[in-house]
C-alpha cells in the first residue's frame, strides 16, 4: 500500500514538474518575443535612440543654417554656404546641389543615417545678398529698390511717419512672383492682407519692427519667410497662407502671437529659436506640421491641434502646455516632454499615440493631461 502511494504521489510530483517546465519554457518564449520581437523591448529602445540622434543632427545643422542666414542679414543662404554646414555632419554632400535639394539624401557623419535635405533646410538657394526691396523671387532681378517701393506716386507701400508700412498691391506686370525685403527704417508692418504674387517676406536681422496683427494674412501666393531676430510676430500674422511651405525663425525671437500661423496648410517643418518664450494659442492651429521640437517656453491653448504630427518633443526650458496644445493629431506615435506643466487634454483624438516619455523637469501634470475622447 505504501509503495502504491509512493509510486502514485511520485508521478503527481513529475506531473507538476513538467507543468512547470512547460509554463517557464512558455515564459521564457514570451521574454523572448519581448526582447527580440519588431514590436520588442530592444527593438523600441534602438529607435528611440536612433530618432534621438537623428533629431539632433538635424536640429544642430539647422542652428547653423540659422546662423549663417543671420550673417546674411535675413537672406536666404548661398550654395556656398549651405555646402560648407552639411558638409560638418554628413559625408556624401555633392560638390554642385541640385536645384531641388528635396531629392537630396544625405548620409550622416555620425551614425550613418539617412536624412532627406529638405528636412534641414526646404528655404532658397542663393548666390548673392541682397538689398532691401522688391525682387524677382525667382531670378533674384531687382524689379524696385526701397525708395522706389514707398514712393509715395507709384502707390506701392505707403509709409507713415511713425515708420509703420501697409500695403495692397505690387506694381508688376505678368505672372512673375515676387521677393520683399523689408528695409531696416521700417518699425513696423499693418495690413500687407491678400497681396497676390508675394511669394518671400524677407525681415532682415537688423530690422527692429512688429508685424502687425493680421499683416500677412491671406497671402496665398507666399511660399516662403525669414522672420529675424528683432522681430516681434502679432496675432494672426500669417494666418491662412496656404501655400506657405517654410519659415525660418532667427534666434532672437521670443513671442509668437495668438493663431499667428493658423491654416498654413502647406506648412509641414518649423524651427524654434532657443530663447522662445511664448507661442500663443492656436498659433500652429490647423497646419500640416509632421515633427515638432519646443525647446522653451509657454505653450498657448491648442496651439499644435489638426496637424499631422508624428512626434513631438518638449525641451528643458518650456514653462508650461496649455489644454489641447497637441489634440486632434491622429498620426501621432511618440511624444517626449522633459519639463513644464501639462494641461488637460493635450493628446486628445491621438489614436496611434504609443509612447509619452516624462522628464524629471516636468512640475505638474494636470488629472485629465492624457483624457482621450
């Protein structure tokens, strides 16, 4: 009876043991899919590193770019010059850049990986500095010098003693687009509203003005503008540019006024300067922004809502994002915020939002800050 029992408790005891095998050989494969799987562990860490680095390449290029655009006076940068910052961080740039540097792939120094040209730099090529005035923004031929364009006969751009400019049409004949370059006696810019065939606003560095609420509004043709550093952006600037593709912002700049850029809806890149302070509610409402990098500063209500943003990342020095600054960007995947306050509501309508990495600088977070309807 005994060895009966034995036996029998023996061969529960192997029973249990190889349950047991079977559930750690099945843990084990799932540790194991964990860390080597496409969706592992391992796999999310390598691309988040990747997206990092890559991140600051582009960011670092970019501050060069700036910088060399600020030497220029607020001028778009040379061929020359563009060469001599990419060739700082990749190994394969041509001596001779095509005209569409879009179709640039360019291959990094450090990390070996692929950037498009465009995602650094999407702004014109040029060959020489130029005047204030109005240009062929294709050719870069003058069409009139300052003095000519505020003349009050030709009833171009009316000038006022206090040095404020408006404006409602440009005297150019055919279907040719134009460049203005803003002369640095200007202190400050009203209605430039609906001017067909503006096509560049150039706001050179030694220029102190502020563009006026609602001054560039409705410029259709305007594709492309510098804003320098002593520029101050109102409400509603640049509001429903459609066609506007690429705006460089000096560092020097640190206010961007409420709906300042809203329904761009061509504009896809945007470059903050360092010393950013404040960038106003709904200023990128309603644009195609893809990526977005926020070093400092207050982030207004909805300010980045309807976008098509992939990823986000809010630096050391932001104060605070307001309620809904990032809802409504469905193509959202990864966010990074390292410091501020977060409002409610920021990722609302982020349906493929995976990933949020919190900074030890962040000093609130508000109870409905991931509320998702």
């Amino acid at each position: 009876m005994y060895k009966l029992r034995n036996k029998r408790n023996n061969g529960i005891t192997l029973i249990a043991l190889v349950i047991t095998i079977i559930v750690l050989l099945i843990l084990a494969a799932i540790s194991l899919t964990m860390l080597t799987g496409d969706n592992s562990i391992l796999k999310r860490a390598v691309d988040a590193k990747e997206r990092t680095e890559k991140a600051e390449i582009i960011e670092s290029a970019k501050t060069d770019i700036l910088g060399q655009i600020a030497e220029n006076k607020g001028e778009n940068i040379t061929d020359e010059q563009l060469k001599s910052i990419l060739n700082k961080y990749f190994n394969n740039v041509p001596d001779t850049l095509p005209d569409n540097i879009s179709e640039l792939a360019l291959t990094s120094i450090n990390g070996n990986y692929t950037i498009n040209a465009n995602e650094i730099y999407d702004g014109i090529i040029i060959s020489t500095v130029l005047e204030a005035g109005l240009y062929n923004a294709d050719t870069n031929e003058q069409i009139y010098t300052w003095e000519q364009l505020i003349d009050p006969s030709k009833y171009m751009v009316n000038m006022r003693d206090d040095g404020f400019i408006s404006s409602n049409a440009f005297n150019v004949e055919g279907d040719i687009k134009v460049k203005l370059i803003i002369d640095k006696s200007v202190k400050g810019i009203d209605l430039m509203q609906d001017i067909s065939k503006l096509k560049e606003v150039i706001i050179p560095d030694n220029v102190t003005v502020e563009i006026g609420d609602s001054a560039f509004a409705v410029c259709n043709d305007l594709e492309y503008v510098y804003i320098g550093k002593n520029a101050r952006i109102g409400n509603s600037a640049f509001a429903s540019c459609e066609s506007l593709k690429s705006i460089n912002i000096a560092n020097g700049v640190t206010a961007i006024g409420n709906q300042a850029f809203w329904y761009c809806k061509s504009l896809k890149n945007i470059n903050f300067p360092n010393e950013i302070q404040f960038i106003g509610a709904k200023a990128f409402y309603e644009c195609s922004l893809e990526d977005v990098i926020v070093p400092a500063g207050a982030i207004g209500q909805f300010a980045f809502s309807s976008n098509n943003l992939k990823e986000i990342t809010i630096g050391e020095n932001v104060i605070s994002i307001g309620e809904n600054a990032f809802t409504n960007n469905p193509n959202l995947e990864s966010a990074t915020i390292k410091s501020g306050s977060i409002g409610n509501n920021i990722f609302n309508a982020c349906e493929k939002l995976k990933t949020i990495n919190i900074g030890k600088g962040v000093s609130s977070i508000a109870s409905n800050a991931f509320a998702s309807r």
